[in-house]
C-alpha cells in the first residue's frame, strides 16, 4: 500500500512541466470521461477541442489531460515513470499506444454495398444507419456514397425511381432527395393511424347506439328480450255483438328482468 501511494504520489512530469503554473483566470474545460472503451484517438481530439485557446501551452495541457479520464485509467497513468513524459506529445503517443486496442476499426468500402433495406424498414430507420457505417468508412467517399444509395432500396420504391430517373450530383442532392422522401413517408404513416382511429371510433359509436336500443336512423328497436309465456282470454262486454279479447304476455328483459304486458282488441261476435 506505501509503495502505491508513493508511486502516485511521483509526476510523471519532468521537471519542468512539473513546475509550470495554471495562468491567471484560467477556466477548466468540462471534458468526456474517458473509460477505456472507446478510440483513444477521438478522446484526444476531444481534449484538444476543448483545451483550443491554451493549445500553445504544452505544460498546461500535459497538467489538465490527467482529468479527463476516468479512475481504471488513471491507473495507467500514475503507472508512469516518475519523469517520463517531457511533452505533450509524448503523453498522447504513450495514451494512444496503451489504450490501442480500443481503435475504431475502419469499416471497408463493401460494407455499404451489403446493406439493403429489411421488409417493414422505414427509410427514416435504414437511412440513420447507412450514415453512420459511412462515417467509420476510412477515406472519403462522398462520390460512392451518392451513386450507391439506391442499391440497398427496394426497386419499385418511389426514392428508388427518382434516383434512377434523376441521379443526385452531390452528396447535398442526395440527403435533400432523402429527406423529401422521408416527409412523404411520414404523412402517410399518420393518415394510415388516423384512418384507424376514425374506424374504431365509427364502431364503438355503432355499439353504443346498438346498446342503448336505438338503430342508425335514431328510431327506438325492439327489446332484445324474449317472450316466455302469453295469456289470451276472452271478456264478455254487455253488448251482445261485440268482445274484447285479452292478450297478455311475459317478457324477459336483457337482464333478466320480467315485465307483463297487455293488449285488448275489440272482436265482433256474430
């Protein structure tokens, strides 16, 4: 444990940068944690971005580079030689040269000739991903990118067509071309969500007037019940040519509740 805090405690610094002073009024820069996962070349390119205005001074920005990294590679660096690092870039080529398995290997140009769109893709989708393969591509290759686009894309679709029939000349063409297409798509993916509520809503407003016993035109329907028993009698009436017959019957509502009802039609008797 002494022996570890005493090698931390020893610079790694020669003399030197060891001894040089922050200038008057200088602001720390918040930087992106390096953790050891990712290129250590783009995290150098981060810290010097950051670090732009004091990019002169050398032992400044060898003193400042230790707080942009994270604990596991802080280890490493309080690993070094007690006096080893003279220069700035001296301490970037020893970060680099430990950390450089964690390079981003760059991707070959076949990589965007494989890709195609899948069935269901949007092309809002499969163009975020065309991108980034393109930007791990090595070299510039704006020139291919623009005359192969079309090749991962189904060849009945609309893009499809336009960029055959009408071949983008820069890479500006192109993602205009693109998002026009990706505009299109949206629109109709939300006329085709609201053509589904519109339907639904037009059969949960069918149910309820089905349910509350009214028809499209608004007019009361029968009841839904059943008619269990029905009672005819006939009533005499003082006049001697006429009768009343008496028509009862039981009806058995939806929810099981019964009601009578009566009718009386006059009859003749001769």
């Amino acid at each position: 444990m002494g022996k570890a805090l005493l090698q931390i405690s020893c610079s790694p610094f020669f003399q030197r940068i060891k001894q040089a002073y922050l200038p008057r009024h200088f602001n720390h820069p918040t930087f992106t944690i390096y953790n050891g996962r990712i290129d250590p070349i783009e995290h150098v390119s981060h810290f010097n971005q950051r670090m732009a205005i004091h990019s002169k001074n050398k032992a400044l920005m060898c003193k400042v580079f230790p707080s942009s990294l994270g604990l596991v590679v802080m280890r490493w660096f309080d690993s070094l030689a007690k006096g080893s690092i003279h220069s700035f870039e001296e301490l970037t080529r020893a970060f680099g040269a430990r950390f450089l398995t964690c390079n981003l290997v760059p991707r070959p140009l076949n990589s965007l000739l494989s890709m195609s769109i899948r069935e269901g893709e949007t092309l809002k989708t499969y163009s975020v991903l065309y991108w980034e393969i393109y930007n791990e591509i090595d070299r510039d290759f704006e020139d291919f990118a623009v005359r192969t686009f079309k090749v991962g894309l189904p060849t009945n679709s609309n893009l499809c067509k336009s960029l055959i029939t009408k071949p983008p000349w820069n890479m500006h063409q192109l993602m205009d071309r693109i998002e026009e297409h990706k505009r299109v798509e949206d629109n109709q993916s939300s006329a085709r969500g609201k053509t589904k509520v519109s339907t639904t809503d037009r059969k949960d407003n069918s149910a309820d007037r089905l349910g509350s016993g009214l028809h499209s035109g608004g007019a009361p329907r029968a009841s839904s019940g059943k008619i269990n028993v029905i009672f005819v009698t006939l009533r005499e009436e003082p006049h001697p040519a006429r009768g009343v017959m008496l028509v009862s019957s039981q009806v058995e509502g939806p929810e099981g509740k019964a009601s009578r009802k009566s009718l009386e039609f006059w009859i003749s008797q001769s």
